[in-house]
C-alpha cells in the first residue's frame, strides 16, 4: 500500500494497492496464481460495486483493462488488471 499525501497539510490525496505475482516456472503453480488474481479481482470488483455503484468507464488497451467508479462521496477508484502477467492496481483518490 502506497499513500500520496500533501506536503502543507500532510492529507492523504491517493491510495495506492497493488498485488503482483513472483514469477514462476512451474506450470502448476501458475496456474493456481491465475486462479487466486482472477479470483481477487472478482471479490474487489464485488466490493467496489457495492459500495460504487456500477462502473462509469471502461478501457480495454493492447497490456492491461481498467474500470472506473464514483462514488456519491466524491471518491474516484480505478481497478487495473494487467492481459501478460497477474498484476492488479487499485487507486482510490478523492476528486
């Protein structure tokens, strides 16, 4: 977890979750980290939509696919799930 903050009041601004994976060489092992990341962005999928709302904005790029919520509090979440490699990127911001 990384925290961006400002430096005059010291407030949070951005938080910044990432999960990624070691690279693996056994097979068997990789294909328990797929199921475990597809399964992860699934549950934070779930939560977000429970709390957000459905998503305003979707993007499907050539290396990765983000989604993107609203909440009625004024808070932005962007959820990133790289295509080549189990990596996720959750940033929550206030807007």
């Amino acid at each position: 977890i990384t925290y961006y903050a400002t430096e005059e009041s010291g407030l949070i601004r951005v938080v910044l979750l990432e999960w990624r994976e070691p690279f693996l060489i056994n097979q068997i092992l990789q294909n328990k980290a797929d199921e475990i990341f597809r399964d992860k962005l699934i549950f934070l999928e779930n939560i977000i939509v429970r709390e957000a709302g459905n998503n305003i904005d979707y993007k499907d790029e050539k290396n990765y696919f983000s989604k993107f919520w609203k909440t009625s509090s004024g808070f932005a979440i962007s959820l990133e799930k790289m295509k080549n490699f189990n990596r996720i990127r959750m940033i929550i911001y206030k807007d």
